[in-house]
C-alpha cells in the first residue's frame, strides 16, 4: 500500500508543475500582449503616414509638372514680348512723325478749354526739338522744331540762339510751327529761347533748352594721337580692320588635344569639354590693315579696342603666326603682343578723363574673366599667360628707356619660346630643336601618331605643379634649353603612350628636374621608382593605371631627360630602350 502510493504522488505533483508553468506562461502572454499591440497601432500609423507622405509626393510631381509648363508658357510669352518690342521699335519713327501734329492739337483744345478770349489770351509756346541736356556735334546741323499757338492770331515768333535772334513775322496765324536748322561753330554750351507775340502785343513766357555743343571728332583725333604717343608711333590713319580668325578644328584636333591633356594629366570638366583654345594662347588682329578709330564719343570698350588694333598693325604686320614652329613659340609671341598691349591700355588709363576711367578698367578686367565652364582649366592659365606675364615682359622692357623703344626692339627678334618671357632680364639664346625617332619599328601596327609638338617652360612647370607646389615646380621648369613630345594612340583599346625628350642648360638643371619629377611620379603612382636591371641609368613607376620610365635614372653628366609613359612597365621600357638603341640628338 505504500508502495503503491508512491507514484501517485508523483503523478500529481507533476500535474501541478504543468498548472505551475501554463499559468505562468500566460501571466507572460498577458504582460507582453500590451507593447505587442501598442508596436502593432504605431506600426498601422507609420503606413498611414506613408501612403500619406506617397500622396503628397504625387501631388508635388504634378505641381512640379505644372510649374514647368508655365515655365514653357512664359518662355513662349516672353519671345512674344520680345518680338513685339522689336515691332514697337520700328513703329517708333513713325510715332514720332505724328507728334507735331499731335501737339498741335494739344495746343487747340486747350486753348478752347480756357475758354480765354481773344483780348485776353497769350501765346504759348513748347519746344519739340532738341530736348534740354541734349549733346550735339559742333559744326553740324542742329534742328530746331517749336509749336506756338494764340487764339487772337500770332504776330511774331523769335528764336534766339548763340546770341543771335531770328524774328519770323506772322499774319495772324492761331498756330504756328517754327522749323529750322541752326549750325554751331564753337564748343560750348548754349540756350535755345523761344519767345511769341500775338496781334494784341502780348507775349508769352520766353521758353528755353540747355544745348552742350561738343567736338567729338576732335577728342577722337587727341586720343590716336595719344596712343599714337604712348607707342611712340605715328597716329595710325582710318582704314578698316580685322581680326584673326582660328581655323575650325577638325574631329582629329579635338582628339589630339584631349589626348595632349590626357598625357600630361591636365584635369578636364565634365560633359562636353570644349578643347577648341588649347595651346592657342591668344587670338590677335593680323595686322593687314589700319585700325578704324572709335566713333566720337567711343565707349571705354572701343578705346581699348583700338589700342589693341593699333599694336596689330604697327607689330603683327610682319609677324605671322602660321610661320610659327610650335605652341611655345606661339605662346611667346603672343605674351610680347599681349603684353605690349596690356601696358599701352594701362598707361592709356592712367592719363585719361577721370569720369572714364572707371568705365576703362572694368572694360581691362573683364577681358580676363573665366572661359565657360566646359573649357578645362590649363586652357584659362593659358589666355591669361600672355596677359600677365607678358605684361611682366613688356613692363621691363619699357623701364629700361621709359618707352616702348626697346619692346620695338624685341620685335625685330621676337622671342621663341617662354623661357625668354619668363626671363626678360637673362638674354637667353634660341631653343634647341630637339627631334625624336619614329616609333613604328616597336609598336604594333594599329598604333599611330596623333599629335608632336613642344611643351616649353611656363607649361612645364604648370604640369609638375599639378602635383608639386608651385615653386618647386618653377624650379624644376627653369633651365629648359628645349623639348618635343609625340603622343601614340591605340584606337582599338584607347591605349596611349608619350615619348617626351627634353634638353637642359647644365647637367645641375637636368638633375634639379629630375629630382623634381621623381617626386611628380611618386605621388602620381603612389609609389617609388626603381632602378631597371640590364637597362642602365632607367628608373622607372609602374602603378595601377599605367607605368612611367626615365633616363637618366641618376645624377650624371647628363644635360638630356628621355621620359616615356605607357600603360603598362614593360611597354615603357620597350620604347625607350628603342629610343637609346636610336640614340639621342638634341
């Protein structure tokens, strides 16, 4: 019995275990239903808000879409506007025809409103032409236009002008229009009086404009002849001019100059990049013919532009850009015009009318603004270069004698390369040609040459400043004595590969640059360069996106650098083993 009693117990205890831990399971549902429910309300308001935030967007897309079809609309609107001011403009002349006419009516029916009778009434007079403040020339025709107007008839009308008076006797007309050209021989300013008198001797209120009589032909000839003074030239006679136009690019020029940009690591902007002015540095009148004087009275901007004309013709005249050899040469020619240009306007400025001065140094500035945004950046340092740094060239000159006699001089051996204008106080000798052998004999056939040329000192160092600071990379630059790179491309996979040889002044200039360029590389590749086994004196960088090897890898007696960039090590030192093989000639 006992025994039996045993497993009974057991039985039940565990029973009540079962009721232990289901009553407690459900004290758990219990407290956690609450937050589960409450995250399940805040989670159907947060779809809510959703579906209400996905309306509001719908609703701002339509809106959007309105809005810019109203833009359409008013665009259209505005061309509309445009089109009618144009037609408003043409109609004006025939307005003004009518407005004698219409003034005389004016005169009647008021008049006839003041009701005024003859005994009483006074001439009335309003001058339609020229208006008061107005500027004419001196010895040309001025037209004087007046109405007059009495009911009890008009018997005198009298125009005084320059100290003389003109007496129009009348037969007793209620209106009168007084017509009729004066001429001013003397500079001046001057009182148009007009004054009537009707038959019962009354007389009206003398009425009267301010005239300024001015000689702008004469103001015209003393400013040529004072630029014909500052350049120490004679006053250049009236002819026409023009300027010199740049030929069209072809698709294979807009391609070898990206190419050009894309080997010396020149950033380009995005979308559609506009290489049209790369390596132009300037655009200048040819010179063919005489400048054409600014009209009288010219604008800040037509003196300028005269100076301007005035250097083309005096200098460029004999001076050809199509005769050039490369763009460094163009580069200097254009920094000698620019700069003699530059200084002619800025003396021109500081001698001029104070009221224009103002006017004249905005006009100087703004032609240094920025090109379009499309235009990548080496092609604004380029525009500006003859400007500023020919300014520098051409200011040193003109010190030298306080005239521009020894930048005449210059022009007789113009400089012809920018090593000279970077250097004017150095008399520099003529860069050396510096030619490169053909590499056909060891790249593929599909490979081609697409663009030669120079890069020359001042871009040099724009180059290595791209990842040197600035004075490290003018320094590296300086002792250029001559250059020639020749750009090959692979159209099959847009492969590229730079041959540049460059000549120095000494072996310490060569070792200056090559120290310079050893760290250009380094930070380009972002890693060291190193010395090639079986290849003396190369040194080269092999990065992720292309390699670049250098002869002479160390300092020697070495006054020439032979550098060749590719896309991968073993072609870099393929082409320039070729090179050597060639031998050098500088």
């Amino acid at each position: 019995m006992k025994t039996s009693s045993s497993p009974l117990r057991a039985l039940v205890l565990a029973m009540l275990m079962v009721i232990l831990v289901m009553v407690a399971l459900f004290w758990f549902l219990y407290r956690g239903w609450g937050p589960l429910e409450q995250q399940a309300q805040q989670a159907d308001a947060r779809a809510t808000r959703i579906v209400s935030l996905e309306g509001d967007l719908r609703q701002n897309e339509a809106r959007l879409t309105a809005v810019q079809a109203e833009g359409t609309a008013v665009a259209g609107e505005r061309d509309t506007a445009i089109n009618n001011h144009q037609l408003a403009e043409r109609e004006l002349n025939d307005q003004q025809q009518q407005i004698d006419l219409l003034l005389t009516r004016v005169f009647t029916q008021e008049t006839t409103i003041t009701g005024q009778s003859a005994a009483q009434s006074v001439p009335r007079v309003t001058i339609i032409e020229p208006i008061s403040g107005g500027v004419a020339q001196v010895n040309e025709p001025v037209s004087i236009v007046a109405v007059a107007a009495d009911e009890s008839g008009l018997a005198l009308v009298l125009v005084a002008r320059a100290g003389d008076v003109v007496t129009q006797t009348l037969a007793g007309e209620t209106l009168h229009q007084v017509r009729m050209a004066w001429i001013p021989t003397a500079v001046g300013e001057y009182d148009i009086v007009i004054t009537a008198v009707n038959s019962a001797q009354m007389t009206s209120s003398p009425v009267s404009v301010t005239l300024q009589v001015v000689d702008t032909a004469a103001e015209m000839a003393a400013f040529t002849q004072t630029v014909a003074d500052i350049l120490g030239q004679p006053a250049a006679a009236a002819a026409g001019s023009e300027q010199q136009t740049l030929a069209t690019d072809s698709g294979d020029r807009q391609t070898a100059n990206l190419l050009f940009l894309r080997a010396f690591d020149f950033v380009l902007p995005g979308g559609d990049v506009d290489t049209t002015l790369v390596n132009e540095y300037c655009s200048l009148p040819t010179g063919a013919d005489s400048p054409l004087p600014p009209e009288p009275g010219g604008s800040a901007d037509a003196r300028l532009a005269y100076i301007r004309a005035v250097v083309g013709q005096q200098q460029l005249a004999s001076n050809s850009f199509a005769d050039l050899p490369n763009a460094d040469a163009r580069a200097a020619l254009c920094a000698l015009a620019e700069g003699q240009i530059r200084l002619a306007q800025e003396l021109y400025i500081a001698q001029a009318d104070p009221a224009l001065q103002a006017a004249l140094q905005t006009s100087l500035n703004n032609s240094l603004l920025p090109l379009p945004a499309n235009v990548p950046e080496i092609v604004n340092k380029q525009q500006a270069f003859p400007v500023v740094d020919g300014l520098a060239f051409a200011r040193a000159l003109y010190q030298l004698n306080g005239n521009f006699s020894a930048v005449d001089e210059a022009w007789q051996q113009p400089p012809q390369s920018t090593a000279q204008i970077l250097r004017p106080e150095a008399v520099l000798p003529a860069p050396v040609m510096v030619s490169l052998p053909p590499l056909a004999a060891v790249l593929p056939p599909e490979w081609s040459m697409v663009d030669e040329g120079v890069v020359g000192e001042w871009l040099m160092g724009q180059y290595l400043s791209q990842r040197l600071d600035g004075e490290t990379a003018v320094s590296a630059a300086a002792g250029w004595r001559g250059d020639r790179y020749a750009l090959y491309h692979n159209p099959t996979d847009d492969g590229l590969v730079t041959l540049w040889h460059v000549v120095w002044d000494s072996a310490d200039e060569a070792a200056e640059f090559a120290a310079g360029y050893d760290s250009y590389l380094s930070n380009l590749w972002r890693t060291s360069g190193l010395e090639q086994l079986g290849a003396s004196n190369i040194r080269c960088w092999d990065g992720l996106t292309g390699a670049t090897c250098v002869y002479p890898a160390e300092v020697q007696n070495e006054t020439e650098t032979i550098i060749v960039r590719a896309m991968d090590k073993t072609t870099a030192q393929e082409v320039l083993g070729f090179v050597l093989a060639e031998g050098l000639s500088g």
